[in-house]
C-alpha cells in the first residue's frame, strides 16, 4: 500500500510544484478514491486518471502553519473519513560543518542560514495513512529533476502528522 501513498505524495509535490517555491506549508486530507467517488459520483470523471484503490488529495486551504509547526499541527484532529494526510513545507539547511558556527539564538540562527550562500532550499512532502504508513519526497532548489524519498525522510514530522490522526 505504500506505492499509493508514494503515488499521492508525488501528486502533491507536483501540484506544489507548479506554484514555484517560497510558498508557506501547505496540508491535504487524504481520501481513498474509491470513497470518493462513491460518496460523489460526479467527481469520477475528474478523477478517472489515477487508480480507485489510490488516494485523492484534498487541499485544506484554510491551514496556516504559525509561527510554531508542531504546535499548529498538534491542535488538528482529522475525521474518520480521512485516511491519512501531507504536510508540505519548504526549509533551509547548511552543510553540517556550518551548522557549529550558527548562533544560538533561533531568530538570528534562522537568519544566518537564510543568508549563508551555501544553504539549500528543499520542498518535504511528508505523508502518513491511518494504517501506520508514511512516506516522504524532498526537491531540492536549483535541482529540480531529482525527487529524493524515502519512508523515514522526515520523522519528526511524520510522527507529528500521524498524531493528528488519533
């Protein structure tokens, strides 16, 4: 089942994609297809493209992620009627030799790596299904016709998102 999840996740990275980067996190309810086209027939036209026992993603675009992801994300709670869900964000990192020099203050630390000319701009999508799987891809900027992945890409998150699934 992790070859649908992986399918949904490309999906998305995709729809994000299209968009450019410099975009704020971005969350979607996962559905089952075959649900939804059971509980809107009219809908199976649009979605006839991609298998029935895969997933629709569904952009919940009232979501703003705050200044504190974690915290946003551990004040959702998802109905039964979605199977899972994706997180996609965009973050910077520097080389871990840099990483010592950063200051510890996380204002100025996140300053410095914004600014530091050897960062790298990467897009996660991270998603996780009410049955425990989970999955990630990550683009990197500037090099954007490799899709990395893998199951434990992003942990943390993962583990952040399927608590909002309990």
């Amino acid at each position: 089942m992790n070859e649908v999840l992986t399918a949904a996740l490309i999906e998305v990275e995709h729809h994000v994609g299209r968009s450019g980067w410099d975009q704020p996190a971005r969350l979607f309810a996962l559905v089952r297809t075959s649900e939804l086209i059971a509980a809107e027939p009219g809908l199976a036209e649009h979605l006839g493209h991609g298998p029935s026992d895969g997933y629709t993603s569904i952009e919940q675009e009232e979501f703003v992620a705050g200044a504190d992801l974690a915290q946003t994300l551990a004040g959702i709670a998802w109905p039964q009627t979605v199977a899972g869900c994706v997180l996609a964000v965009e973050r910077a990192f520097v080389p871990p030799e840099v990483e010592g020099e950063l200051p510890d203050d996380p204002a100025l630390a996140a300053r410095a790596v914004a600014e530091h000319p050897r960062r790298l701009d990467l897009r996660v999508v991270v998603g996780v299904t009410r049955d425990g799987g989970q999955h990630g891809v990550a683009r990197i900027r500037g090099v954007e016709q490799d899709l990395l992945g893998g199951t434990d890409l992003v942990p943390a998150l993962a583990a952040a998102l399927s608590r909002t699934l309990d």
